[in-house]
C-alpha cells in the first residue's frame, strides 16, 4: 500500500483476520521462484516482498535467495509473518518491517527481485513504480502476480462464490461513505502502469497454474478470507449469513468428504529495469 490518499483505508481492510488469511489462502507457487530467478540468470542477493500480509509470498523464497524483506504496513498481518519466523529456522536470512510500497527502507539498486503478490491493486501505481524502479538494480525484476478469485472446481459452485463477493461489495456500498472505503485498482491495467512508466526495459505478462489440494472446508475458508468478506463481518452486519451458509452446504456437497486437487490459476505482469 502507498502512504497516500486512501492508503489507511486499503491498511485497516486488513486487520483482524490475519489468522483466517495465512491458514486459507495459497503460498506463492515454486512457479514464481522459476521464472523470475529464470529471468534473473542467478540467485537473488536481495528480494523484497512488498505487500507481503502474513508471508506467504516471503517465505517461499528461503534457500532461493540470500535475504528476503517483507514489507508490510499492516500490523496485525505483519505481526503473523514475524511470528512464523521461528518454525521457519529462517531468522537469518528473512525480515518484515513496516512500509509503504512508495517510501521503501531500501537503498538505491540494492534489489535483484521485487514482488507483489496479490498486493499491486492497492498500491498508487505512479509513486511506487518510481521507487520500485529506485530501489532495483539494473536487469532488476519486478514482478506482480495475482491469483484469479475463485480458484477452479465447478461452474455452479464457483457461481455462488461470485455472488458472495458481489453482494458483500454492495452491503460495503450501503453502509460506508466512499471516502471511508478502500480504494481497489483494475488488476488487468498492471502491465499499461508496468509499460507506460518508462521504467522498464521489457515488460511482459505470464499466466500459470498451479494445483493445491483442497477440502471443503478450505474452500469455503477461501471466501471468508477475502477483505469484502471480512470487511462486511466487521460492520455487524448479518445481510451475508444466509447466503454464506447456503455456499457452505453447496461446497460440502461437492468435495462430499473428499480432498482434491484445485487448480489456482495465476497471471504475473513484470517489468526489467
């Protein structure tokens, strides 16, 4: 997130359900470390996961990179990735602070990778592109990468998950005045900011998949750890509950007892400085 207009709004959507995020939402895939380190031609000195929440696009990165920073301004997901840090034995080597995507803690061309996972579209677009750009090495990567939301299972179920999100968006409309609203950009313009900013030599979009098993409660944790979700929890209201739990029957009804293997669809837009 960028610390200007809106930033604390997109920061505050965020606190309180750091739990149900980290248990629920996927790790990055080995996928990501591929192509970039791929890209790179080397093992990254240095990679900066801006945006990182509770680490689960940081941590990926132990034994592919000699030091991982997670920048993250929001405390309660921030405090979830240091609290990990033990059972990960990777102390050394990876770090979280606070920060916003536009005013890094980074020296100048001191990065060889930096990412965003699922993080870009709350971010000022011109201001952090110029400091991600500052704080690159030359041939540095960045990187934004996003999950497509729901991850794919079957047509009726994944129907009804839309719906939740479109109908917590609507319950958020009716009750929160826009300027106390978080302030989502249009994921599918990440390569026109990438491109346009004049900051990058190559720019390109790459779209992968990657399986993850899933049961049905997972699945339905899915949606509950979505911000919109969340956000409507928080303003007390009950206008998702029925609806919710009819998404809940329909997810048990489909994985009936079983695990399976889920395919989570992603698309990366990266610019080489």
């Amino acid at each position: 997130m960028t610390s200007g207009s809106h930033s604390q709004n997109n920061v505050d959507r965020f606190s309180g359900f750091e739990n149900d995020y980290d248990q629920h939402r996927p790790k990055a895939p080995q996928a990501v470390i591929d192509i970039l380190t791929g890209y790179l031609g080397r093992t990254p000195s240095l990679v900066a996961d801006v945006g990182c929440g509770t680490g689960l696009s940081s941590y990926v990165w132990l034994g592919h990179a000699d030091r991982i920073i997670g920048f993250e301004p929001n405390d309660d997901m921030r405090g979830k990735a240091i609290s990990r840090l033990p059972e990960q034995g990777g102390e050394a080597s990876i770090s979280f602070v606070k920060g916003y995507s536009d005013k890094l803690s980074l020296d100048a061309e001191s990065v060889d990778v930096l990412t965003c996972s699922q993080s870009f579209h709350w971010m000022e677009p011109v201001s952090t592109l110029r400091e991600f750009a500052r704080v690159l090495k030359p041939e540095g990567i960045f990187a934004a990468y996003d999950c497509d939301w729901p991850p794919t299972l079957h047509w009726a179920v994944e129907a009804e998950y839309k719906k939740l999100i479109d109908r917590s968006e609507e319950i958020i409309n009716k009750h929160v005045p826009e300027k106390d609203r978080a302030s989502k950009r249009d994921k599918e313009k990440h390569l026109t900011h990438i491109h346009n900013s004049g900051l990058f030599r190559f720019s390109k979009e790459i779209v992968f998949h990657n399986l993850e098993t899933c049961d049905a409660k997972r699945y339905v944790g899915l949606v509950v750890s979505q911000g919109g979700i969340q956000t409507v929890f928080k303003l007390g209201s009950t206008e998702l509950e029925e609806q919710l739990r009819q998404f809940q029957s329909s997810v048990e009804h489909y994985f009936a007892g079983r695990s399976l293997d889920v395919r989570f669809s992603y698309r990366m837009r990266l610019g080489v400085k």
